[in-house]
C-alpha cells in the first residue's frame, strides 16, 4: 500500500494544480467509503479476486453523480457478476471492455471495462 500510494503521488504531481485538487488517495474498506461518491463524475475500481461487496457495488449503482465507471478485474467470473448487476440495476452501459495479458508466461488475464451514463 505504501508503495502504490508513493506512486500515485508522484504521477498527480505532475499534473496541473487543479486536477491535483480533485484526486485523493484513499486506503480502507469499500464498503466504508462510499461517501467518497459524494461529487465524483468519475470512479475507478480494482477490486481483489471475488470481485466488488455487495454493499459498495449498490452504492455504487446508486451513485446518480458519477458518470463514469472504470472497473478493472482480475477474475473474469466476478466482474461478470457485478456487471450484470451495474447494467441491471443502474443506468449505465458498458461503452467497452477488453482484455489484457498484464504478466507474461502465465494465464493471468486483467478486464478493464469502461462503463457510461
């Protein structure tokens, strides 16, 4: 965690000061920081193998004000599981969705979904 949050600092410095402003970097549970919803248009996700909590993913379908969705996975039969239930339960639509071998030599395969209002 340390590391990524190192990284994530060092790439939003390079950015114009008012887009730093808008971007944070939040450790925690999902599930506890749905608040972080609140004015976002844009959220990106990257949940572990089982894929989205329950709890956060119908927050998150809820979230009238963001209006994308980036979802990158790396378990094929957990985002199907949540995808079906972010296009049914909500009003976005996947705008695209490809697949990408991030660690050659093995059969690990990552999804990135863009979804759309």
């Amino acid at each position: 965690e340390a590391s990524a949050e190192h990284f994530f600092l060092t790439a939003k410095e390079r950015l114009a000061y008012t887009v730093q402003q808008k971007l944070h970097f939040v450790i925690g549970a999902a599930e506890n920081e749905a608040k972080l919803f609140e004015g976002a248009d844009i959220c990106i996700v990257d949940p572990p193998r089982k894929g989205l909590d329950p709890t956060f993913l119908q927050k998150l379908c809820e979230a009238c004000d963001i209006k994308k969705l980036i979802y990158v996975s790396c378990n094929f039969t957990s985002f199907e599981r949540d995808c079906t239930q972010i296009l049914s339960t909500s009003t976005f639509q996947l705008f695209d969705a490809k697949s990408y071998l991030f660690f050659p030599g093995t059969n690990h395969i990552e999804t990135l979904a863009i979804f759309t209002r």
